[in-house]
C-alpha cells in the first residue's frame, strides 16, 4: 500500500507540472531554471542531509559492496542497452535506446522514491550507489550518442577542462563533502543542519513538478513512430531490475541495498537524454525519439515502480 501511494504522490506532482505548462502560469523555459536550482542547490543539500549521519566502522564493507553493486549494474545496463543497439540496425536509434536504458532518472525519481520507502538509511545507501553513476553519466554522452563520423568531425573538442567541470558537479562536490563529514565525524552546527534540512526538503517534489512540465512539452503524436524504443521501456522498468534481483539474491547480498539496487535499476530513463541528444546526435529527430523514452518509462514507472517495492518486500521481507 505504502508503493501504492508514493506512485499516485508522484503521480500528482508531475500532473500538477503537467498543468502548469499547459496553462502557461509561468514563464517559457522556467523549469529549466528550476533544474538548475535542484541540481545546483537543493539536491547537493539532500546529499549532504543524508551523509550527516554518525560514522560506524562496521559500514566500511557495506559501502564497498554499494560501490562494487552499482559498477557492476552499470556494466549490466551498458550490455543490455548495447544489445539494443544492435537490434536497432546501429542506428541513431540504437545510440538513444543504448544510453537510456543505460542512464535513469536518479535525481528526480529515485531520490523520492528511495527516501519514502527506505527512510534516510536507504537514502545514505542510495547516494553511494549513485556516485559511479554520476561520474559515468557526465563523461560519457559524447562517446555514447555521437556516431563515429561525429567524433571524427568534433576532433579535440569537449577538452580536458569541460569533462572536469562535468564530473566535479555541485552533486559530485557535496558528496566527497558528505563523506568527509560522514568519515571524519564531524558535527553540523544545529543551524546549518536545519537550514540543510529545509533546503534539501524541497528537491524531490520540486523535481516531479519539473518532470510533468517537461512531459507538457512533447508531441504525444511521435510516441506512435518510435516502436523501437519499446525496447528502452522494457528494459528499463521490466527486464534490468529483474534480473538485478535475481542475481543479487544469489549473490546473498545486504537485503537493503539489494532493495535499493532493484528500485534504481526500474527508475525510468534519464530526463537528459533529449537534451543530450540534441547537442550530440546529427539526426534531429534522436531528441524526439529520446523524448518519447523519457515521456513512456516517466509514466509507467508510475505503476512498475511500485510493484517493484511490493515485490522485493515480499520476496525480501
């Protein structure tokens, strides 16, 4: 019941954004001011919040698991969006499906959904899985969705400086913060605590609302032309976090992190890509297509998600 209600909740925040594009309350490209704010400000609170936890010795190997977990997904997501990509003819196509069923929308789904279901433990756990992730996620578009012509044509471009200025985010910045404080004990004053606190109290639902708004934006008639990217919705809210449960189980992991893993691997498709897409891609209609993967895997992940909770609840306990 409790899945059930956080996905009606996120389904109610993107509806609410949904309709504020719609109407046109606020003014063009407004959510893209407020993603930046989330990423920038919000969401590095909420990192923060949730390493500002006291330091246990006997965690030590429950984060190299997290660690080693999350690479090993990425690998997994990397091969099963690789098949895509073949399916797909290696296309441009294929380039969008590869990196969507590769990348999930971490942020602004799963912070949400792991902090109600989990609480701030699973959330701690969470915010280490995603670390790789994020690493991987700012180095990699330009190696993903060009295609070799592209990259011949782009030679030197993307320098050293742009890909450092990627990885050293506000989000990857208030990690190594976080884990400094986390390992080195150290105690927030009471007032930058709660000012933290306030801060970070905001990026999920906020980050919902920016969902629905960007949802507001597409063509709902490209979602008949883009059969193929079936495949990334499938992928990504069916087949990756069933066969993460399955091999985690055998592999007799942390029931917790296990729970975690699952749920990240059925968050639906980075809200990004269209944006990536548009910047590396040569075939314009890539951002449609990245689009509609993010439209689909958004909305449906409305009703997998919370299966997916139920389920590992059940099977886990």
């Amino acid at each position: 019941m409790t899945a059930l209600n956080i996905g009606l909740e996120l389904a109610l925040l993107m509806v609410i954004g949904f309709f504020i594009r719609k109407i046109k309350l606020l003014p063009d490209n407004f959510e893209s001011s407020v993603s930046k704010l989330i990423l920038n400000v919000t969401l590095p609170c909420l990192i923060i919040r949730s390493l500002n936890i006291e330091f246990d010795p006997s965690q030590l190997l429950r984060l190299v698991n997290t660690v080693l977990v999350s690479v090993g997904t990425i690998i997994f997501l990397f091969l099963l969006g690789q098949f895509g990509y073949y399916i797909c003819r290696r296309s441009s196509t294929g380039r969008i499906v590869r990196f969507g069923v590769m990348f999930s929308n971490y942020t602004f789904v799963g912070v949400p959904m792991i902090e109600t279901l989990y609480g701030s433990s699973g959330l701690f756990i969470f915010t280490i899985f995603t670390l790789p992730v994020r690493l991987i996620y700012y180095i990699s578009p330009q190696f993903l969705l060009r295609s070799k012509e592209a990259r011949r044509r782009a030679g030197g471009s993307g320098s050293v400086k742009d890909r450092l200025k990627g990885i050293f985010s506000p989000p990857i910045v208030s990690v190594l913060v976080g884990l400094v404080i986390y390992f080195c004990g150290i105690k927030l004053p009471y007032f930058v605590s709660e000012v933290v606190r306030m801060v970070a109290s905001v990026s999920s639902p906020l980050g919902m609302i920016v969902c629905g708004m960007i949802l507001a934006q597409l063509d709902i008639k490209e979602l008949l032309k883009s059969r193929r990217i079936l495949y990334l919705v499938a992928s990504r809210l069916v087949i990756a976090p069933l066969v993460e449960l399955l091999v985690l189980m055998v592999l007799g992991l942390d029931t917790e992190l296990i729970k975690v893993a699952v749920i990240y691997a059925g968050l639906p498709t980075a809200s990004l890509l269209p944006t990536f897409a548009l910047q590396y891609e040569d075939d314009p209609h890539s951002a449609v297509e990245g689009s509609v993967g993010v439209f689909l895997t958004t909305v449906l992940c409305i009703v997998t998600l919370p299966i997916w909770a139920a389920v590992v609840e059940r099977v886990l306990g």
